[in-house]
C-alpha cells in the first residue's frame, strides 16, 4: 500500500492540476493519441466502483508554442472531438466513462481501459513515455488482429455514415484506439462534419478547406485525405472509405502511409495528381486477397469506392478466426441455442489462435457469459483451454479469478465433471493456498453430491491427480470421505468404484495409515458380490506387496487372514476367483511363517546365549539321562521334538543321591561329552575345579611322624565339636577333605558297618589318587563301596596300631579288630578304650596305605565313601551322624553293634533326642579335640 501511495503522489506532481484526481486513481503513463498525439494516456481506476478506467490528459503547457489565436484553436478542436465522442455509444467506438473536465493547467476526460493508439502499435512513440513499456515496444499485430480490426472499424463508420449521419473526416492511425482486450474503436471526432441535409434527405457534409495557416493540430491529416477535397472540394462518406484504405495500406507497410505529405498541402497536391495514375504495384505488402479491395478504396472517384457493409463481406474477413471474432463481438445479441452451438467448437478454434488474441477477444465474453449458469458447461472448456496456454503469471492474475466463481458451482452437475475432468491441470497450475481454498472444496462437493455418476466420475479421477495432492488433504480430507461413501452408498458401482479407488492412491499413502485406516475398512463392507470381493483382495495383494507398504504379522494372522480365509470360500465367487483368493491366503501365511521363524531363531540364539548351565548339565548326566528315554506315548512322541517334555520333567524332576559311586574315568568322559558353548559363569567355575585339582596334586605327600604318648586327660571343659568343626571351614566346602566336606552331602541314616570291614573292603586305606581328598561320587545310603577287592584276603594293619590310645589294659590291635569283624563278631573295646583310641593322632605313612581309592578316597576320611564315610566307624557314611559330626539328622541314630558291646549298655536304651545337645557334650569335646588333631 505504501508503494502505491508513493507511485500515486508521484503521478500526481506529474499530472498538475489533473481535474479527474479527485475522482479517479491516475497511475502510469502508458500511450499517447488523438491529433499530433496531443493526448497522454494514462491507468487509472475509478475511486468509488473500482473500476478499471483510461484517463485522457490534454496539458496546456503544449500551446506555449501556438499563438494565442491557434492557442484557441486548439483548446476548442479538442473539445469539439471530446463532446462528439462522449455523445456517440456504439460497440466500436471508444466509450466514455467521465466527460472533459478542464483546469487552469490542463483538459482531462476518462473512457474505457486503454492498451494504446494504433499509431503507438505501429512504431510511433510520440508523446509515449521514456523508456517505452515493454508491453507496447514488443507488441506486433497478428493477421487475425488486422482483418479484425479493419472490420471493426468498417462497422463503426458504417454506424456513423448510416445511424449517426456523421463522417468522422479523420480516420488515421492516430484517431484509432486499441483497448484492454484488443477491440479496435474509433475516436478522434476533432473534425468530423454532421449531415447538412434534413433526415429524410440523402447525406450532405460540408467540406472545409484545409488552410495551412493554421496549426496542423487543428485539421485533418494531409496524408489520409481523400483527393476530392483539393479536386471538388466536397466530400462524404466516400473520403472515410479512403481514408480507410490508406490506413490498411499503412499497418501492411509498417506504419508508413501511401503518401507522407509532412503537413504539406502541395505535396498533397501532388500525390492527388499520382493517384490517377496508381500502380498496384505500389499495394506490394498488402495480401494478395486484398489489393484489389484496396485499390478501390484508392480510387480518385468517390462514387467506385465500396461503402463499409460491402467491404465487410469481401471474402479476405471470411476464414474462421476473424469470424469468430465477429461472433463475439455480436455474442449479446445471441440467443442461448446460438450461443451453446457456437461454444461447443469454440475450443477448436482456439487452438489455432494466437495466445494473446484468446486472453484479449475471447476470455472477456466467456467471463461475461459464464455469470449464466447454465451456459457455464458451454464455456467452461474454452476457459480450461485458455488456462492450459497461459503462463502462471497470466493464470495467476487473468484467468483463475474468473474461474473461481465457477468452483463453487454444483448445479448443472456437468461443471464438477468437467473440472474433474481438468483437475490435473488446476493443480499444477494453481497455487497452493488456491488449492486448499478453493480446488479441495470442489473435491469435496463432488465426493458428497447425490449423484452418483458425478461420485462416480470423482471416484475415478482422483487418483489421477493424487500425486499433486498434499498428504495431509489427501488423509484428512479425501480419504474420509472415500470410506464414508463406500459404506454408506447404495450403489454398487461407486461402492466398487471407491475401492478401486483407494487400490490406486495406496502408493501415495504411507505404511501405517494403510494399517490404521484402510485395512480396516474392508471387513465393514456389507455387500459381497464378486467385483466387491475382487477388488477388497486387490487392496490386500498391493498392500502386502507394495515395497513402501507391508502388513506386519500381527496384524496378518490376527485381522487379515481371520478376514480372507472365510471370504475365500464364499458361494459367488468362481474358480478363477476363489484360485486368486488361496493364492494370497497362502503368500500370507508364508510370510507370516518366515517372519515369526525369523523371529524365534533370533529369541531362541539370545536364550542360548544368556543362559546358565547347571554343574550337573554340564557333565552332561542329566542330558544323557533325558536322551536315553525314549518317549512311550503318541503324545511323548508329538512333544519330544518340541521341548515340551523337557519342560515337564524339569517341573516334576526332584533331585536323589546317587546310590552307585561313579568312577572318576566315568566322570572324565562324561565331562568330555559337555557341550563346547560355555557360558562364562560355567568356564570360570571349571576353571576353578582345574586349579584345585592341580593344587592337590602338586602337594607333598603326607608322612607318618613318631608316635606320641598318649596326651593326658584334662579335666578342663571338653570343646564344642561343632563349634570346632565349623571353625575348620569343613562345611561341604570342596577343600582338602573333599568336593563335600566332613559333613557330607549324603544322609547316614544307613546300616552301619564297622571299621574293619570297611578297611577290608576297601584294600587298606587310600593313598592320594582319585578326583580329590573327599571325591566327587555320591553314594546311595545303605549300599557299599563298589570295589571288588576280596573281603577274606587278610591285611597287615599293625602299622596302625600306633593310632590307638595307650591305656593300663591290654588293648587289641588293628589286625584282631579286623580279624574280628570279618567273623563277623563286635570288637571288644570298652567306652574308655573307644575314647583313648580316638583321642591318639592319626599321621598314616604314604608306604602304608595301599590301595586304589587314596586314604582320603574318593570321597575323604568324613564324606561319602572314605575311611569314616559310608562304611566308617560310627555311622553308615560318616563318623556320628546322618550328615557328618553334626549334620542333619540325630547324631547318634542306630549306633553301630560295637559301640553297643563296648558301652555296657545298650544304645538303643540311652533315647538319644534329635539335634543332641549338653547330655552328650563332654565326649562330644573328646571327639572334637581328637579330630582336631588328625585333620589339623
């Protein structure tokens, strides 16, 4: 707004007292015209309608050269060609809008929109601004503009010789106004000359004698002049007809005319003296078709001229552009059958005339004739056309303006249809705020109509277009509303027509609003006739095999298949139908089935990776003992090649101890048999089990020391044996003692065998082979060793009888013990004697143990299978009790018949509690104190 109020007070203080400010907009200088082209010719718009206007300004400031007589002159030819002009209303004259308003400083009036005088046209730039516009220094006149414009001019003398009774005495290019749209109209009334005679006479105009006294400005041009003014001095309609075909010959020879008098009258003269001697040689660049014509008009004799409605009908005005023209010109004063006719072939012609000639003669009535709706499926072609050959800026500013009223239009349907039809073209052309204001509504006018063949015209153009759509207004607007019809439509043409229809825009959607929308969609459709099936499986297909699009398998085997497989038996599909609905079941299921397969081989890797293997898995006992078992039932054999049963032996399965020890070269192979995939808990522990394993035997063996005297009793407090022991760290820890420590893992709830004979059963006492000081091999309670070593073979144990404790009273030694309980009889020992034997230091010599197990054995002096363990002195796999000194169960449970025979009492009669406590402390603190000793 600031620029133009800027370019406004420009003009202004250009335009000095300019008598139509006041009421008109004056903006750029544009043409010139009238006589000596004394008019400027500017842009403007009328201030209380807005309408397009063209401003004539006379500035006084040119008669500065003029005497004051010819000052008067002037001021008064001009006015006299105002006043004529503003009086005379006809098609091909210039109309009027404001009449002459005159100021101290200039004449100013106001016509039509004006592009610029025909002398302009033609190269004369006189008065014309500096520099030229580029519109009006560019612009050359096409052929169908010139046979146009000749007759529009012939029509409009025709009016003023028949109608007006009036010659216009000056047709040259200066008089002729070319205006907004391209009509030429005639103007320039200065020196026209009314009928003399009464109405009912024949035509008589005056002749005025060209008198070069005065100023040229102030007489007709000396070059259009017709040769009776200086022969008979008359004139008449006949010297317009001249003039006329002079003006042809000028715009054919580029704007020179037949003969340049330079305001001369005797070189007019002269030139009228030629003309009875004219050439048609000299008509050289006028077409052919016309020269003829042409010399007519030339003709020193009035009287052999043609008169306008002659020369209208010559055949060079009859091809088809200038005809079309003239229609348009004439289009009010056609009926609506006319005019229906005449625009059904309108576009064909178009195609054949220039760009310019179809915004500027053809647009203008179109615009005009398109107000009648019913007329508006007629025009509406030719103005798509015309949008198709104009520019953006031209579409832009020209044409969608015009079109936008006709947007809005739903009654005759045929409007929608053919902008659907051209709904390609407005969205390339258009704006992208144009669209969403104006095309998209029409859209959705079209979506929404009653009708179905307009649904089904949309339905099937929108994809075509759907690429020029915004996504957004494609998912929020259009989509909808597709959905919306297929449901509710009863039809089925357009209910098949909206599936096909959303089959093509589903690549320009993306994956997830298929998902959330689309897909959906189908399974809601009410009617299933074949063609609704059909193409509901079509959508599926290009979903599933589009490359931007996909369906994932949750929603396969939870929506999609549940959906198909029930349709694809349905009764009205056929053969071919029902073979196309298996085969995408069957894509489907195999994709489902390589995706999820995908899927748990990647969950079942990461299981395998992360998880913990159990020690027992890892010698592989367990494993081999699930694999032995072969399953029994159909259902074992359906589930075991699924890890079912695994599953259900794991939750079933309670952990026993072993009955039968199991070698250590069983062991070693079975190790073997582990599975090479570790995960880094289990190789570190098997790590560990290495290191204590080469730690043991890289010990010194142990020796025998002296015998040492029999440590005198103390009376002090006897220590706490499970204080003692826990204070060891001989809890099941796998040290020197063994993988189960002195208590052991196994219950000595057994039957008790007695010492020798576990030393008879065993060979001697162990030497330091094996897996450890305690040994890994469980052993069931109750069950002996499993060394085949003879019980009868005899052993000389003397070596041993050191251990014994030194008493007063003759004692037995190892060897009658053995002897003794091979026959099977209690070995006489009394309680003082038990305890004074168990009170001396055992320190075995390596030279005296024999024997495969080692002296610890395989399980250790205290676990499962060693010198106290399953066969050992007090109880059936350890010294006292159930698990060890102290372990689980009683103490004392089912002592052993030579503790009975050495006590003098019964041992069954002493009803020894569970988890004894004080009542046994002090021999329990003898014990302790002992075993100290042996194991350190």
């Amino acid at each position: 707004m600031d620029v133009f109020n800027k370019l406004r007070s420009a003009v202004s203080s250009a335009l000095p007292g300019n008598p139509l400010s006041k009421d008109f907009d004056v903006s750029n200088h544009i043409a010139s015209g009238g006589p000596e082209l004394s008019w400027k010719i500017y842009n403007a718009i009328k201030r209380t309608t807005k309408q397009e206007a063209a401003v004539f300004v006379f500035e006084k400031k040119q008669l500065e050269k003029y005497s004051k007589r010819d000052r008067e002159l002037v001021i008064e030819s001009l006015k006299k060609g105002v006043s004529q002009l503003t009086r005379l209303r006809h098609p091909k004259i210039l109309s009027v809008l404001h009449p002459l308003e005159e100021s101290r400083e200039a004449l100013a009036f106001a016509t039509e929109p004006v592009f610029a005088s025909l002398v302009n046209v033609l190269g004369d730039h006189t008065n014309v601004p500096t520099p030229v516009p580029p519109e009006l220094a560019e612009f050359k006149l096409f052929e169908v503009e010139i046979k146009h414009g000749v007759l529009q001019l012939t029509e409009g003398l025709g009016f003023l010789h028949k109608d007006a009774k009036i010659m216009h005495n000056n047709v040259c290019p200066s008089s002729i106004i070319i205006n907004k749209y391209g009509s030429w109209k005639l103007a320039g009334f200065d020196f026209c000359v009314p009928n003399a005679n009464q109405q009912d006479q024949s035509n008589l105009f005056p002749c005025n004698e060209w008198n070069p006294d005065q100023p040229p400005v102030t007489q007709p041009d000396l070059d259009y002049m017709a040769p009776e003014y200086y022969l008979t001095h008359s004139c008449s309609e006949a010297s317009d007809m001249f003039s006329l075909g002079v003006l042809i010959y000028c715009i054919y020879n580029h704007g020179k005319a037949l003969y340049e008098c330079h305001g001369q009258l005797s070189q007019f003269k002269k030139f009228v003296e030629e003309l009875r001697k004219f050439r048609s040689s000299l008509l050289g660049s006028v077409p052919d078709s016309l020269q003829q014509y042409v010399k007519l008009l030339l003709n020193t004799e009035p009287t052999v001229r043609p008169d306008p409605s002659q020369l209208m009908k010559v055949d060079f005005f009859d091809d088809v552009g200038t005809v079309t023209l003239q229609f348009m010109d004439t289009l009010f004063q056609r009926d609506n059958l006319q005019k229906s006719e005449f625009f059904r072939g309108l576009p064909k012609i178009m195609k054949n005339l220039p760009k310019r000639v179809n915004l500027q003669r053809i647009l203008p009535p179109l615009v005009k004739e398109s107000v009648n709706a019913d007329m508006v499926p007629f025009t509406l072609p030719s103005l798509l056309l015309m949008a198709d050959q104009a520019t953006e800026t031209e579409y832009r500013t020209i044409i969608f303006p015009a079109l936008i009223p006709l947007l809005k239009i739903k009654e005759p349907i045929q409007v929608s249809l053919i902008f659907m039809q051209n709904m390609k073209l407005l969205l390339k052309k258009t704006p992208k705020n144009e669209i969403t204001n104006h095309i998209l509504p029409m859209i959705h006018q079209s979506l929404e109509a009653d009708n179905s063949q307009l649904q089904d015209m949309c339905l099937d153009i929108v994809p075509t277009f759907a690429g020029l759509i915004e996504f957004s207004a494609l998912k929020k607007s259009i989509l909808p509303r597709i959905k919306k019809i297929c449901l509710s439509t009863g039809t089925l043409s357009v209910r098949i027509n909206c599936l096909l229809c959303i089959g093509k825009l589903l690549e320009y959607m993306d994956k997830w609003t298929v998902l959330d929308d689309v897909l959906p969609l189908l399974p809601q459709i009410p009617s299933r006739e074949p063609a609704v099936l059909m193409s509901i499986l079509g959508i599926y297909q290009v979903t599933m095999s589009h490359a931007k699009l996909g369906i994932t398998k949750d929603i396969l085997a939870t929506k999609v298949l549940p959906f198909l497989i029930p349709v694809s038996i349905d009764s009205n599909l056929n053969l071919s139908q029902f073979s196309a609905y298996i085969t995408t079941i069957k894509d489907m299921i195999n994709k489902l089935e390589a995706e999820h397969s995908s899927k748990l081989e990647q969950i079942d890797k990461m299981r395998q990776e992360q998880k913990t293997i159990e020690i027992t898995k890892i010698t592989g006992q367990d494993e081999k003992a699930t694999k032995t078992g072969e399953p029994k039932t159909m259902m074992d054999q359906f589930l075991s090649g699924f890890g079912v049963e695994q599953t259900v032996t794991n939750s079933k399965h309670t952990p026993e101890p072993s009955r039968t020890p199991t070698p250590a070269s069983a062991k070693d192979s079975e190790s073997k048999s582990v599975p090479k995939t570790l995960s880094l808990e289990e190789k570190q522990r098997l790590a560990q089990q290495q290191e204590q394993q080469r730690r043991f035997k890289e010990q010194k063996p142990l020796t025998m020391s002296a015998s040492k005297a029999a440590p005198s009793v103390s009376k002090s407090q006897p220590k706490d044996l499970t204080a003692s022991l826990m204070n060891s760290n001989t809890m099941g820890q796998p040290r020197m003692i063994g993988n189960q420590g002195l208590m052991g893992q196994q219950s000595m709830n057994s039957n008790v065998m007695q010492f020798s004979q576990a030393v008879s059963s065993t060979g001697g006492f162990p030497n330091y082979s094996g897996v450890g000081s305690m040994g890994q091999s469980q052993s069931s309670s109750g069950i002996r060793s499993t060394s085949t070593t003879n019980s009868k073979q005899s052993f000389d144990l003397s070596a041993f009888d050191s251990i014994l404790p030194s008493t007063t009273q003759p004692k037995a030694t190892l060897n009658q013990m053995s002897g003794i309980q091979s026959q099977g009889s209690s070995l006489p020992m009394s309680s003082s004697s038990f305890s004074s034997m168990m009170n001396q230091p055992m320190r075995p010599q390596i030279n005296m143990m024999p024997g495969q197990p080692g002296m610890m054995g395989n399980s250790g002096f205290m676990g499962q299978q060693g010198m106290m363990g399953n066969q050992g002195i007090m109880g059936s796999q350890g010294m006292m009790g159930n698990q060890g000194f102290m372990g689980q169960q009683n103490m004392m449970r089912k002592p052993p018949p030579m503790m009975q025979g050495q006590f003098n009492m019964p041992m069954n009669s002493m009803n020894i509690p569970q988890n004894q406590g004080s009542s046994n402390s002090q021999s329990s603190n003898i014990t302790s104190n002992d075993i100290s000793d042996i194991f350190g």
